[in-house]
C-alpha cells in the first residue's frame, strides 16, 4: 500500500536517508543529513511511504502478516535522538519516495525531481522501486511536469539498472574533483 507522507514523518524520512547512504557508503558519517532534510523537506516535497498489506485477520489482531518482516527500518549507523510517534495500528514502511523541484537549466520548466527512492534491502527484486516509479511518473504527469530528473551513484548498480529498464537517460553528469587542504 502507498500512502502520502507529512511532514510529521520527518524523523523516519532522516532514518531512511541514513540507511541509504549507510548502505552505498558503510564507514562514512551522514549526520550532515539532518540539515538537507530542515532545509528541503516540507509540504511541497512530497514524500510516499510503502506499507506491507496485512493479511485482514492479522490486521485485525495487529500482528504483522509476515513473521519474518524486519521492525520498523532503523540505520545500522546510530543516529541523534528523534523520538518517532508510533500510531497504534500503524504500519512499518518497507520502501519510501521523496520528491522535490528542478529546474531544467536547458529549458527552464519545473519538473520533479526525485531526492531519494529506498527499498529496504528484505523487501528488494519485489516490483516496489518500480511501482514507486511508475507512481511518482503519474504523480508529475497529472501536475504537467514534462519530464522526472535524479541522481544515482555510479556504483548503485542495482538503482541504474532500474531506471534505465524504466527508460531514464544520462542527460549530464555530476563531476567532482577532491580538492586537498594540505599544501
């Protein structure tokens, strides 16, 4: 099930960011995150969050429908406090899609962009990234947006793997040079 976020998910929308990177890059420190997401995250960045569908007697007994199923995703990497009030029936995400705003620099129109798509890895190879994406493209199509930009690591083999299956093309690449303090 896919259901909007608020910006009340701010917390778990931090925990999903850490695991993201925690899972490209293991040994680096991602506490910098907290500040993307107070300066990004608000109700015109829209956030969607995957739930597992319980099964209805499971439901009704508030147990999970898959035993196996992890808690609720939590970073291997510790994080600063962030309390995260828990509704009594609510679900544990499995996958989350945050969207923002660009601007094509060749055209100059709006159109999406997406900031982060995260399975978690027990939930992947299922369709969900996919069903993500096909999602968000009918999200932007109905705003008129003309086109969807992202980022992905080059070594995210998995992440360009989808997109390109999904018909995304480099259009430019981010290049970076390692600049050291020492003289």
């Amino acid at each position: 099930m896919i259901r909007r976020g608020s910006t009340l998910d701010r917390a778990l929308l931090l925990k999903f960011m850490h695991r993201t990177y925690q899972d490209l890059f293991p040994n680096e420190d991602f506490s910098h995150l907290e500040q993307t997401v107070k300066q990004y995250f608000s109700s015109d960045t829209p956030l969607w969050w995957v739930e597992e569908e319980k099964e209805q007697g499971a439901a009704s007994r508030g147990e999970r429908s898959n035993l196996n199923s992890p808690p609720c995703p939590l970073p291997p990497a510790p994080l600063p406090p962030a309390p995260l009030p828990l509704m009594p029936h609510a679900q544990c995400p499995i996958a989350c899609l945050w969207v923002g705003n660009a601007i094509d620099q060749v055209h100059g129109n709006r159109h999406a962009h997406i900031f982060i798509l995260y399975v978690v890895p027990e939930h992947r190879r299922r369709g969900i990234g996919t069903a993500l994406m096909r999602y968000v493209e009918n999200w932007a199509i109905q705003r008129g947006d003309r086109q969807i930009g992202l980022q992905v690591f080059q070594s995210n083999k998995p992440a360009l793997n989808l997109y390109n299956q999904l018909g995304y093309q480099t259009q430019s690449l981010w290049m970076v040079k390692f600049l050291s303090a020492e003289k």
